[in-house]
C-alpha cells in the first residue's frame, strides 16, 4: 500500500552469477477527489415574521463521504425572506477537493390576517331608498398580520332592514380574512304631505268633478315608496267639502291631515252665437222680426242649467240699426251683458211685375212722335213704396228698331230693368194701290166669268 504522496521503488535484477543491477520508479498517490456531498431535502417553512429565522434543526443538515477527513458547512445567515431562498452546502477534505450541493427554502405565508377589532353592530334612520353610509358613521375595522395588510368593505349604500357588511382584511400575500358586521337601516320618521288647509275651486257644473278643476293632488315625501288615501267624493257641490289624506309607506309610518275644498261660482253665464253686426233684409217698412229668420243668442252656464236670458229686442224692427242689450244671470248672481246690433237694410231689388209687348206700326214718315198712349206702360213692385217708373223716351222715334229702357225705382234706390222695342216701318202707298188693282181686276174677272156660265 502507498501513502498519499510520492513513494520509490527499488527494482533490482540480479543474473545467475549474481551480477546485479538496480534502478528506482516512483509511485504518486494523489487526492483529486471531492466528497460526496447530499444536501438535505428542500424545506418548505411557514412565515414567521418579514425574516423567518430558521436553522439546520429546522432544514437539516447535509451529509458527505470521502475518504479522506472533511468538513461540512453552508452560506446561510440564519433569517429568510418570502419566497424561495437558496442555501449552498460545502464540503472540503483536507485535500484541498470541494464538493458543493444546493437546498431551496421555501418561506411561504399562508396565513390569514387576524381581525382585532370589528365594529359592533350598527343602527341608522333611513335618509333615501337606499341609505349612504361610510366608516365615519358605521365605524372602521383593524386587522393585524406579519405582512402589509388592506382593509375593506363591501358596501356604501344599505337597505331598508338588517344588511350584511363584509370586512375584508388582505395581506401582500392575497391571504384575505372576512368578518361581518350587521348594518340596520330603520324608518321611523312618518311622510310628509303637502297639503293646503283651504283650497278653493271654480265651479264647473252643479256637482263638480275634482277631475274638472285643475285640482293638483297634495304632494307625498317619504324615503320610501308610499301610498296615498283618502275620502275625495267623486263630485264636490257648491260649498265647503272636507277631506282627509292619508299617506303610509313601506315601514308602516303614517301621516294624515284634514283639507277644506271650496267651490264657488264666480264665473257668470256665457252668451253664445251673439252675432254683431246681425244684418236683416226689409220685409216692410217696418220689419215683424219673426218674418226675417232671426236666430237669437243661447246661454250657458257653468253650474246652472237654465240661466235666464232676457233683452229689449223689439217685435218690429226699423230700418237701420238697433242696439240690443242682452243680459243673462244665474241662480248664484253671476251677470253678464253683451250688446248686439241688428242692422235692417234694404238690398231687395225692384221687381216688374208687367213690361208692354214690342210695340210695331207703320208710318209714312221718317220720323214718329209716340208716347205711353201708344207703345203701353210698365208696372213694377218693391218693399218700400213709391216705385218710380220710368223709361229713356224722348217722345220721338225713328225708323226701325229702338230700345225703349224701363227703370223701376223704390224710395232707398234699388232699382230694376227692362227693355221694349219700338219697331217703325216705312209704309210704301204706290206698291199699295197697285196691289189694291190687281185684286180688283181679279175680282171683276171672276165675276164676269160667273156670270158667262
């Protein structure tokens, strides 16, 4: 066997006549070897603190073989962060050869948050349908952990009646811790409703529907959904009514209060189909109104059924303008007058009743005095006598065809026309008398031949 380092050898050769010779060899023994280190299992460790302190107790301790003597030793610093930490195990023999393994530690946080304080339960008065609230009213919780922790809730608006506030308390590691508090969200505070004591209204018939009126509903506030009641006939008569509103919400809160409506009748009657200026045509000088179609005036009220309707229409009426005063009143005073002017006017035209036929003779001159004596006179008829007639004779007529112009006229102008025509022809005595003896010669032959027979 050798020892570590170098070691000779003496090799010798002797022959048979024992000559001998001789000559060294050296033997080197070294150590390149490392130990055979195996480090401990990986170790997963729970945290302690922001530097979990931890030592081969807890991690264990690496092993080696090697057969020469060695040590055994690691880089760790004893305290370790979150997350996986590495620790280098050496082992050195006395031969200078090193053997190096590695071993992770795992520091993991695993563990929740702790609540040290949570609010206690906590009471409120409804403000809206859904309440608004925050730490300042309801109170803040605190937690405590190794590591940075954040605290939360769950809500900012709370119902009416118990709600559930969720407290989250969460670590830089995720780990949440939840704890609960009980939020409850009371009404006791009654609606409101705004109401006048004494509201008036204008009558619209006998009995009055309030749906008439432009009668506005009390207004209802309350934070939560409400319902409206109350004693409102379905038509109001003239007078005081009084009525009594209720109004409950959702918690059972009530609020009531007593109005006074009062309809009156203010408003006087209306007068209908009131035509001014109302224009007649003249049935006679003076004019019977019932002979002219006249429609008078209506009334209406809103709330008699019959106001009276009174005037001082004429029976007859003048030609020209009248002023008539109506005047209409109701069973509660209420008056109204209107003013209507009738207006009588004559438009009615003259009318003939008779224009003379054509008038035509012969005459043996160039030029005919004639007069009503010869071609007649027309006669007319109108509403307002006299009626003048007359025509545009001159009294003197010429041969052939003249228009004889008629003009009938009543006593306020209106007029009407006709026409005759004076038709004057030439009387030719030479074609006269010659036709007068050829008939007489005529006769005279046929006499003769009477008597030859």
């Amino acid at each position: 066997s050798f020892l570590l380092g170098n070691t000779t050898i003496t090799w010798s050769a002797t022959d048979y006549s024992n000559n001998t010779s001789s000559s060294n060899q050296t033997i080197t023994i070294q150590d390149t070897t490392p130990p055979l280190l195996v480090a401990p299992s990986d170790y997963v460790a729970e945290a302690v603190a922001l530097l979990t302190p931890l030592n081969s107790t807890d991690y264990g301790t690496a092993t080696a073989t090697d057969i020469f003597a060695f040590t055994i030793y690691d880089n760790s610093i004893g305290n370790f962060t979150l997350g996986n930490n590495t620790i280098t195990w050496s082992a050195n023999d006395t031969n200078g050869n090193v053997a190096s393994v590695n071993q992770t530690v795992t520091i993991q946080d695993t563990t929740l948050p702790i609540f040290t304080d949570v609010p206690a339960d906590y009471t409120a008065e409804a403000t809206a349908l859904f309440t608004p609230l925050n730490s300042t009213n309801y109170g803040m919780a605190n937690a405590t952990d190794i590591f940075p922790v954040i605290i939360s809730n769950s809500d900012t608006t709370f119902a009416l009646g118990n709600n559930t506030l969720t407290w989250s308390a969460t670590d830089t590691s995720g780990n949440t811790a939840l704890a609960n508090q009980t939020i409850t969200i009371q009404d006791t505070i009654p609606p409101t409703i705004n109401a006048t004591s004494v509201t008036t209204l204008e009558a619209t018939s006998f009995l009055t529907l309030l749906n008439t009126t432009g009668y506005v509903y009390p207004a209802v506030a309350d934070n939560h959904s409400t319902s409206l009641s109350h004693d409102v006939p379905s038509a109001f008569p003239l007078g005081n009514t009084t009525v009594t509103w209720s109004v409950s919400d959702d918690s059972g809160n009530v609020a009531s209060t007593n109005q006074t409506i009062t309809i009156q009748d203010t408003t006087p009657p209306t007068i209908l189909n009131l035509i001014t200026p109302y224009f007649l045509e003249a049935s006679a000088v003076h004019t019977l109104l019932n002979s002219t179609g006249y429609v008078s005036p209506t009334v209406t009220d809103n709330y008699d059924a019959s106001p009276t309707l009174t005037s001082n229409l004429p029976a007859t009426l003048p030609l020209g303008n009248t002023t008539v005063v109506w005047s209409s009143s109701d069973v509660n005073g209420n008056t109204a007058t209107a003013n209507q002017t009738i207006t009588v006017q004559n438009t009615t035209s003259v009318s003939f009743t008779y224009v003379p036929v054509d008038y035509i003779a012969d005459t043996d001159t160039d030029i005919t005095s004639l007069d009503s004596t010869n071609f007649g006179t027309a006669i007319a008829t109108g509403t307002y006598p006299p009626i003048t007639i007359t025509n545009n004779s001159t009294g003197i007529f010429p041969l052939g065809n003249t228009t004889l112009a008629w003009t009938a006229a009543d006593f306020y102008g209106n007029t009407a026309s006709e026409n005759q025509i004076i038709n004057l022809k030439q009387c030719d005595y030479t074609s006269f008398l010659r036709s007068v003896m050829e008939l007489h010669s005529k006769i005279k032959l046929v006499l003769f031949y009477g008597l030859l027979f």
